[in-house]
C-alpha cells in the first residue's frame, strides 16, 4: 500500500520536472544587458551619497528628506553588502578547529 503511494509520488515528481525542463526550452532567450562591474558601481554609489550630502536640506520638503533617507539607507546597504565578502566562523567553529589541529598534529 505504501509502495504504491511512493511510486505515484515518485511518478508525478518526475513528470513535473521533465514540463519544466520542456518550458524552459522553449523560453525565447532575453537580450543580454551590459552588468555595470562592482568597483564602477560601488563609485556610482559613492558619487550619489556625495551629491545627497552636499543637498541644502533646509529647502526640502519632509517628504523630500524622508526619501533621501531612504535612499542613503538603501545605498549604505548595498555599500555594506558590496564590503563584506570575508569568511565568518564562529567560536564553536573555531574551537572545533583548534580541537582537531591540535589533534592531528
């Protein structure tokens, strides 16, 4: 009973995958647009905070300021995200790490 079950399952899994895959190849390919390389955006970033700072805020409107918030949040955002391509490990990593060097040597 549960055998037939699975291989019902198993059976619509596979089907739907094989649409899938027929849909995909008949997707009219997408032109492909020119990516803008990290460090030229990153400048194009860091140019449009300058411009923002250097706005006379006194003559905007709340609504104005509201946005530019936004923005500057959105762009440190992206700074950030742009900046933090290390590797983390945790101290549980990190004893585990410590653990087994000091066992193997």
């Amino acid at each position: 009973m549960n055998n037939k079950y699975i291989n019902i399952f198993l059976f619509l899994f596979i089907l739907n995958s094989a649409e899938i895959k027929a849909l995909n190849k008949t997707q009219i390919p997408m032109a492909k647009t020119e990516i803008p390389s990290d460090s030229l955006r990153i400048s194009h970033l860091n140019s449009r905070l300058a411009e923002i700072q250097s706005l006379n805020k006194k003559e905007l409107s709340f609504n104005e300021k509201t946005k530019l918030k936004q923005e500057v949040k959105a762009i440190h955002k992206e700074l950030r995200s742009h900046a933090g391509r290390g590797i983390y490990i945790s101290a549980g990593a990190l004893v585990v790490i410590c653990i087994l060097l000091i066992i193997l040597l």
